[in-house]
C-alpha cells in the first residue's frame, strides 16, 4: 500500500503517532480517533521509532524543501522500514564472521540467503509500514552486539545496551530480548 490511503488498519495506526509528533510537536496523550467516545486511545506505542520516523521526515523536508502534506510523508514514511531493514543482513554478516579470511565467505552466504527468504523479503518491503521491520532490525542489531560483546569482549557491551533500547522502545518485540538477554546471562555465567 504505497499510498496514504491504506488497505488495513496497521499502518494508519502507527503512520499517526509520527504524523502528530510533526503537527502538534508531540504524541497526544488521548487523541480520540477510535471508538470515540467510548474508549480514550492513544497511539503512542512505539515511542523510538516513532520520534525517529517524525525526525527523518523533518530532515528531508528541511533539505528539500517539502511541505508537509499526508501524500508526501506516506510515501516517505512506507521507505523507511525498508531503508532499515536493508541493515539487517550487514549485521547478520558481523555476528557470523570472525577473524580469519577463509571463514568470511559463510558469513557472506548467510546474509545472502537471509536477504533474500521470502518472508523476510515480504515483511520488509516498501510499502509495508508496520513496526515489524524495525523489530526485525533492533532484534538483529541487539543479537549482533550479543555475539560479539561474547567473542570480542569490547566495548560491545554499550552496544548491546543500546540495541536492547532500541528493542524496547521502538518495537513489540522487547519480551523477546528480555529473553535472550536472560538465557544469555545464564550462558555467561
């Protein structure tokens, strides 16, 4: 659905909370946009990713010259989880590769074959704006720093943190790396 007009609710849903951060300066707390007046929603549930989508919409309108208008921020808001999840396989390349060059093509294979499943092309595709590629993205950043906070022993560690972050805050899939972060302390010690 490369259009503001949408097919399903999702990306309506969370297109809105950027889209308020753009007009009003923040999220609405109560903005009365569904099952009005019985029940007070809001739509602000993935904070990070919302702010982040509502920035880089505020940079390329500012280098542009764009005015805000819902064609032109749907078009540019179903290119970002695109634009991230392009990421994803870098990263699945960093945790795969270690330091000897005879190993880095398996690394190179995995990534290749990740890039290319069909249901991680069919999620992360332009046009989908759901928060699933970004979680697809903060889940892959956040195992990479893992496997390399556990074989490198550097300064992975902030990394990891920050990943873990951005796992919670900007997607649904935080019980998830609670998980793994909870599995990985048990591995370590």
């Amino acid at each position: 659905t490369l259009s503001p007009i949408y097919q399903e609710l999702d990306p309506y849903f969370y297109a809105y909370a950027p889209w308020q951060i753009l007009t009003h300066g923040h999220m609405l707390k109560v903005d009365w946009t569904a099952w009005y007046p019985e029940v007070p929603s809001g739509h602000g549930v993935v904070l990070l990713l919302s702010y982040l989508q509502a920035s880089l919409f505020k940079l390329y309108s500012s280098l542009t010259h764009t005015v805000l208008d819902p064609y032109t921020f749907s078009y540019f808001y179903q290119f970002y989880p695109a634009f991230t999840s392009a990421f994803i396989p870098f990263f699945v390349y960093l945790a795969l590769r270690n330091g000897r060059d005879e190993e880095q093509w398996m690394a190179v294979l995995f990534a290749f074959i990740l890039s290319f499943l069909p249901l991680f092309f069919l999620k992360t595709v332009a046009g989908e704006a759901e928060i699933q590629p970004f979680g697809f993205f903060a889940l892959t950043f956040f195992l990479t720093s893992l496997v390399r906070w556990f074989f490198d022993k550097g300064h992975w560690h902030v990394v990891a943190a920050l990943a873990f972050f951005a796992l919670f805050a900007g997607s649904g899939s935080g019980i998830v790396g609670a998980f793994i972060l909870f599995v990985y302390s048990l591995i370590t010690t």
